[in-house]
C-alpha cells in the first residue's frame, strides 16, 4: 500500500448521551475497485465507504460516514490477475482496520467516551463479490 487518505468523514449524533441506552449497531461497507492499464508497474486504487449507525429501537441515534482510499503498487512480473487478487483481499482488510483506528481516534477527540468502536466483521463474502466484479475466479 502505498498511500491511504480520508475522502469523506460525516457523523450527526441525535442525542447528547449515547450512555446507558439499548442501541443496536448497523454496518454497511461497500467498495470501489480502480485499476490502471499496466505501464511500468501495475496501480491501483481501492475505496471502502463505510456507513455505520446506532439505533436505539427505531430511532437511528448516530450517523457515522467514511470513506477512505488506498493506492497500490504491483510488481510487473506478476499476472495483473494476481495483482487485483492481492489488491482485492488484503487492501479491504487493510482499508477495513485503518478505517476502524480512524474511527476510534476521530471519535475518540470529538469527545465520545467510549470513543466509537466498529464491531468486528466477517467479510469473506464482500471479498468474493469483488473478486467476481474484478473478474478473477478461484482455480
């Protein structure tokens, strides 16, 4: 990776205090996959919009929006299909976790104790639609 930046960050809280309420979190990631046609080495970019809100019954109490971007480089000896590969899997899980600590710093400065912390995700199936949308199949 040779670079990540945050394009977009929005949150809009509803209530002073998330504190001793029953909320419920709510995920939604998706991707923006970028690849440039091979010059002297493979580039491409990787987009992960995250959007993320924390319901108290049906009332959505937080709104939090980020997306960020990481740019990377590939060796020109490699298959172009095995750069997207190595792109697609590790870059989400990448993007994912860098997004998770600017999460948790951001929140964490803009006064929210606890700071707010994305849960956890299993993400094998974004990864496979991906890989199906960059056209790279398993052998």
């Amino acid at each position: 990776m040779r670079y990540d930046i945050i394009k977009k960050l929005n949150y809009e809280l509803k209530d002073e205090s998330l504190n001793n309420k029953k909320l419920t979190p709510n995920i939604d990631i998706s991707v923006t996959q970028n690849f440039q046609p091979k010059e002297k080495e493979y580039f491409g970019t990787l987009g992960l919009k995250i959007k993320f809100h924390l319901k108290e019954s049906k009332k959505i109490v937080l709104k939090l929006e980020l997306e960020t971007e990481a740019g990377f480089y590939g060796n020109p000896k490699i298959k172009e299909n095995e750069f997207k590969e190595l792109v697609i899997k590790s870059g989400i899980m990448s993007l994912l976790q860098i997004s998770r600590a600017k999460i948790i710093s951001i929140s964490a400065n803009f006064g929210f104790v606890p700071p707010i912390y994305l849960p956890m995700l299993n993400i094998n199936e974004l990864v496979e639609k991906e890989l199906e949308k960059a056209k790279i199949t398993n052998q």
